[in-house]
C-alpha cells in the first residue's frame, strides 16, 4: 500500500473500533447503578447503606453540577471499552494483517480468540486487586481525620488500575503472534529474560496506579510468569517449524 492509504485503512480501523465502543457504552449507560455499586464496593457497601436507611456514603461524594453526568460518562465508557474488546482487538489485528503473508493471517483466529480473555483475565484480576489497594492506601489515613473520597477521582483510579491489568496481559498475546508472524523467535524473547523482568518491573512501577509493593507485585508476579511462558510456547513454534523445514528438505 501507498503511505496515504495506510492512513485510510487506519482511519476505517478507528472508526470501526469507537463505534464498537460506543456500542458497548450504551449498555454501560443501561446498566450504570449497578454497575456503580460494585464499583463502590471497596470504600462503601451502597446496598448497605440503603438498608440502614442513610441512603448514602459519607466517605464518597460527586462534586459540580456536571459531576453527576460526567460520572456516568466515564463509567459507560469504561464498560464499552471492555464489553466491545474483542471487536476492537480484532481491528487492531485487521490492521496489520495485510502486511502479512496469507499462511500467517490465519492466526487472526487465534490471535482474537486468545486476546480477548487475556484482556479480560486481566481487568477482572485488577478488579479483584482492587479492594486491596484501597484499603492499603486509606490505611495511611490518620485516626483523627476522616477521608473524603471525590467518586470521579475514585473512578479515574478505578479505570487506570483496570486499563493498566487488561493492557499489560496483553504481553504474552503480542510475542506468541509475533514469533508466529516470523517476526521474533523463540530465543529472541527468552534469552534476555533478565531485561525482560526489569522491564516487567519498571512497567508496573511507571504505571500502576497506586505505587504499594502489593499492588505492583500482584501485577508483576503473573506478567513474569505469561512471558515464560509465551516463550516457551514460542520456542515449541520454532522446534515445530525446523522439524517441517527438515522433512520437505529431505
């Protein structure tokens, strides 16, 4: 392709991918009290509270007269971005697939199949994170003051520590399709394993939202481990192309 229609092809991508996310935010906007309570579950049980008859959380609060909207903007847009994932990942690979050779665009299947719960595995494992990054973090709070939490920054939180697990599982995803495409080999990704790690550890202190040791080693533990194994996976690849390469040889 010409350089000018690479930019079209990326443009129909990314309008293909928002209008996916806007999709799937329309059911976030549906589903947003609910979706909102289990949000709040790690500073305040709004259920609870309703019970009790208070109604509220006085730990958590909306600010502005555009508070209100704008929070349940970020919230639909959250759960368009996840519920809509496996459209967007599959436009990510459409874009790059023309630039590969037709044996290799039939691991678009597996790529999607496989991206999809990667992505998925991870937010869910940075949902599960956090209630204990929140209760590490407001532990720091002095007993003689009490902590008012603004929701939309709370939420801003929320997204970062989900975005930052859903992207960075990820990894494995990326160098398997890669060592399948012929681009990285198997002794490509593993022999420098200690930079790898380095890297692991540098990504997860840069990005993780909440900076405790916790957080950053719930999130480096299992990259650590998926990048092991994306390379032993890759390194079976190799072993099974050298094998093929040797029988139509001889």
């Amino acid at each position: 392709m010409p350089l000018l229609e690479h930019f079209r092809e990326l443009r129909k991508r990314i309008v293909r991918a928002a209008a996916a996310i806007l999709l799937g935010s329309g059911i976030g906007w549906v589903l947003y009290p609910k979706i909102v309570n289990t949000l709040a579950q790690p500073i305040c049980e709004l259920h609870r509270a309703g019970i009790s008859g208070l109604g509220h959380c006085g730990s958590l609060y909306v600010s502005g007269v555009l508070g209100p909207l704008n929070l349940q903007v970020t919230v639909s847009f959250l759960v368009g971005i996840i519920f809509a994932s496996p459209l967007w990942l599959y436009q990510l690979w459409a874009f790059v697939a023309p630039g590969l050779h037709r044996r290799e665009k039939k691991y678009s299947f597996i790529f999607i199949s496989t991206a999809t719960p990667f992505f998925l595995g991870g937010a869910y494992l940075g949902y599960l994170t956090l209630p204990i990054a929140v209760k590490t973090l407001l532990g720091f709070t002095p007993a003689s003051l009490n902590n008012l939490v603004r929701f939309d920054e709370y939420l801003n939180f929320v997204l970062k520590l989900i975005l930052v697990f859903g992207g960075a599982f990820e990894l494995p995803v990326l160098l398997v399709a890669l060592n399948l495409a012929g681009v990285l080999s198997g002794k490509a990704i593993v022999k420098p394993w200690r930079m790898a790690i380095f890297g692991i550890a540098f990504f997860t202190a840069a990005f993780s939202p909440t900076g405790d040791p916790l957080t950053m080693s719930i999130l480096a533990i299992p990259l650590v481990a998926l990048y092991f194994g994306a390379g032993g996976i890759a390194l079976l690849n190799d072993r099974r192309k050298a094998k093929r390469a040797k029988r139509a040889a001889e």
